[in-house]
C-alpha cells in the first residue's frame, strides 16, 4: 500500500553545527515542534494519523493510509519550511509515495529480545539505537529530494498531476514538480496556521528573510544553490 511520504531536512546542517551548534539547533527544534503541533493538533485521529522519525537533521513522515490527493503533504510541506525559515535556518522538502512497514521482525534474535519499546538496545554499559521502520516511502522521498539542489519544495509527478488550490509551480520535469513554497497561498496552509496556533508572516517577510539567509551564507553556498533557492521560489536570481 503506497502511503504518501514527506522527508524534509534542515540545509547546511553539518557545516552550520562544528561553528555554532545553538544555531544549527534552532531550525531542527523548529521543525520538531511544528511536526508535533500538526500531528497533534490538525491530523491526531485514524484514518489521518502521521508517523514522524528523525533521520539526522531531518524527519521523515508519513500517512496512515494511501491517499492519491497531495493537498495535505503539499500544505505541510510549505508550512515546515516556513517554519524553519522563521527560526533562523533553510530547509528542503520532498514528497513522494511508497510503503513503509515495522521490519523489527528482520532483526536478529537477539537485538529483537532486547530491544524496548523506543528502539534501545543494551550494550552491556553502553546502547544501541535501532530504527525499526523502512520503506520505499523513505528511499523515494530522500532520493527526490536530491534531484534538485536548493531550499526547494518538490512534488513527485505522480501526487503534482493534481496539486491543490493555490499553489505555485516553478519548474516541471518528467519526475517531478518543484513548488514555490513561499509565495502559495493554499487554503490548507491557512487551515494549518489556524488549528497549530502558529502564525507565519506575510510572503515579502518571507522574501527578505530567504534573501538575509543567502547574504549571509554567500562565501559558503554553491551559486547553483543560490540560484534555484530564489529562481525556483519567485525571487530575483541575483542577490545584491
């Protein structure tokens, strides 16, 4: 059963952490607690339930059911870099579909004896931290997201036939659609802002703030990175 997936991840990460691990933090907790206000506050019930894991500086998440229309992830997506965004850092979002399953029964004997309930495994003094899930959701959705480089928003070509209301597409290839998630304006995301509580700026805040992150990363940003950041987003190519 193909599930909706959504892997979103804080950019420059590793290079922002060895310098300032407080600054590399801060979009991390940001995207930790928006993904907790939606699951607990917009999609808390079966048959819209979410399953979020951390991978590095990242989440993964995931719906409960297969679900062909992309409103919800698409919303989601945007309102997690925005997010992101609000608390200093840059993020990448890419969504896709695929199954996602428990693989704890392939696990050894022994790690699954003494395995609890929160994936830990004893080491006699020392641990072992296990993730028990795996699917062609996670695989589909981080190799997406490495189709493009930027602080993009991209849409696989299956779930884009059929993107919702409002949003705005900047780039089209035979795989995938990359949105611009600064500038759409989808009656979901409103719906997000209104049952999270959290309220994020108009597009221009949003533009300059892109733009200051740009400025102040320049020396350390691939240009092709910069240029698709803002080409793709619906702001000027040359930053001055």
């Amino acid at each position: 059963m193909d599930r909706w997936a959504l892997f979103v991840d804080v950019e420059g990460f590793s290079k922002i952490y060895p310098g300032n691990m407080v600054r590399a933090l801060m979009p991390l907790r940001a995207l930790m607690e928006a993904i907790y206000f939606i699951g607990t506050r917009v999609c808390p019930e079966t048959p819209n339930r979410l399953f979020a894991h951390q991978v590095g500086d990242g989440f993964i998440v995931v719906s409960e059911f297969a679900e062909r229309s992309p409103d919800l992830p698409v919303a989601i997506g945007t309102f997690l870099l925005r997010h992101v965004l609000l608390a200093g850092g840059i993020g990448k979002c890419a969504i896709s579909q695929g199954e996602f399953a428990d693989i704890r029964g392939c696990y050894p004997d022994v790690i699954r004896n003494n395995c609890d309930n929160s994936g830990m495994v004893r080491l006699g003094h020392g641990l072992m931290r296990v993730f028990p899930v795996m699917g062609s959701a996670l695989i589909n959705s981080y190799r997406l997201s490495n189709s493009e480089r930027g602080a993009l928003l991209i849409v696989d070509s299956d779930l884009a036939a059929a993107l919702p209301t409002g949003a705005i597409v900047t780039n089209t290839t035979a795989n995938y659609q990359v949105v611009d998630w600064i500038h759409s304006a989808m009656p979901e995301i409103a719906e997000l802002e209104s049952k999270t509580g959290i309220q994020h700026p108009s597009a221009g805040a949003l533009e300059q703030l892109t733009r200051a992150y740009v400025d102040s990363h320049r020396t350390t940003l691939p240009q092709a990175w910069v240029d698709n950041t803002l080409r793709f987003n619906g702001l000027q190519e040359t930053v001055t």
